[in-house]
C-alpha cells in the first residue's frame, strides 16, 4: 500500500484518522513499511499486547578477546569491563536482562559493519588531531622566533644588565602558557560546537562533550606550545648582548 502523503496530512486506516509524522528516507526496505507506536500498530492488528520482534539499533565497539567470551565465565573487574563495554554481546546480553522471556540475538554482519566503520572513523580522527598538533607546533615555532628577533634588544639589555638565562626563558615561557591557556580555552568552546553540529547534520546524534576534558585540552595546549617555543627560546638565550645592543645581531 502506498500513500501520497507528507508530513502533516492525515491518513485514515481502519476508519481512524493518523496524521503522518514524517517520511523515512534510508535508501532501503524501510521505506516500503509503515511505522506507528506500538499500542496503535497492536490496535491495527487486532493483536492486543503482541510483540514478536524488536530491532535495536546501537553503535557497538569491534568485538576482540574479551568480547567473545563467555559471561558465564567472567568474574570481578573482567566481568564489570566486559558489561560496561558497548560490545553486540554485551548489548543482547542486557536486552535479555531487562525483557522477560526474550532471546536477544545480534545481526553479525551489521554489527560487524559498524563497528568497522566505527573504528576507521576514530582511526581518521586520530590522524586528523595528530597533524593539528603538529601544524600548531610549527605555528608556534614561527611565531616565537618571530617575536623573539623583533625584542632581541630586549634580550639583550636583560642579558646586559645580569638577567641568567632561567631568568629570559621563564619570562618567554610564561608568556606562551599564557597564550596557550588563552588559545586552548577558545578552541575547547569552537571544538565542542563543532562537535555538536557534526554530531546533528552527519550523525543525526547529539555528542556531549565531557567538561572534565578541558583540563587536558589545556595541558595539551601548554605541551604543544613549549614543543614549539623550545627551540626559538633556545637560541634567545645564546645572544651575545654585546653585538645585540651594537645592532650587529
């Protein structure tokens, strides 16, 4: 049975009107069913009460060792890892906990599939922040070594006057926590936006960002900037103030 519907218009079956929700888009067979809540889906049928089968959709993580072992089998911490851990098994395992009487039973091969995809995405991303630390580090490292050659009259003056080189690099140092703290705090807040609108328009899912990741956003920050101030502050303290302040330098 097809209908000629869109969102809002009503459908009669079973001499009762049902106004359409939406139209399923998933380039399958799904767009050939008819999807209502359970109760009105019982009441179409005549079927009080009946349920024969339940799809559930979950993003699972790839199965290895620990995910086909037997339940029955684990105990204490090994139990609790493999319980909490987002495997299908664990999944079906907890599906049959909770609904009396059923038998939870996984789809290999999609399963199998999304975890697959699942795990070159983290892959993907892994690289992705990877050659983001890197170029930021390189950033860093040019910007440094240009503000170190625009003061290095201040260097040298500071070296002149009996400044030690622990003296001249805390104070370039502190200079770039700073900046680091700074450009880390407006890249957590850009990164958990973006996060959320590719979470809504790719996933259809909404990703919640962790607060208690922005401590290591930070340390991140500060360790990706001493990285690459580490070698413009280096060559800061080998100044010679002498033929700094003459202008030789």
């Amino acid at each position: 049975m097809k209908f000629d519907k869109k969102p809002g218009d009503m459908v009669e079956l079973d001499g009762s009107p049902y106004r359409v929700a939406g139209i399923l888009a998933t380039s399958g067979t799904e767009e050939e069913r008819l999807f209502a809540p359970l109760p009105v889906a019982q009441r179409l049928l005549r079927r009080p009460g009946a349920m024969q089968s339940v799809e559930v959709s979950a993003i699972t993580k790839p199965e290895d060792e620990l995910a086909r072992r037997d339940p029955a089998t684990l105990k204490g911490a090994v139990y609790d890892r493999w319980y909490c851990s987002p495997y299908a098994t664990s999944i079906a395992f907890q599906l049959q906990q909770v609904i009396p009487n059923s038998r939870a039973e996984q789809i290999r091969q999609v399963a199998q599939n999304e975890g697959i995809v699942l795990s070159r995405i983290q892959g993907l991303m892994f690289l992705v922040a990877l050659a983001a630390l890197v170029a930021a580090a390189l950033a860093v490292s040019s910007a440094m070594a240009t503000a170190i050659l625009e003061r290095r009259s201040e260097v040298g003056l500071m070296r002149a006057l009996g400044a030690g080189s622990l003296s001249v690099g805390a104070m370039f140092l502190a200079e770039a926590t700073l900046l680091a703290l700074l450009g880390g705090s407006v890249g957590f807040a850009m990164g958990t936006g973006l996060a959320h609108q590719i979470g809504r328009r790719i996933f259809d899912q909404a990703i919640v960002v962790q607060p208690v990741l922005f401590p290591y956003v930070l340390g991140m920050a500060v360790l990706v900037t001493f990285a690459g101030s580490a070698l413009s502050i280096r060559r800061a303290l080998r100044f010679d103030p002498v033929r700094v302040l003459r202008g030789d330098a």
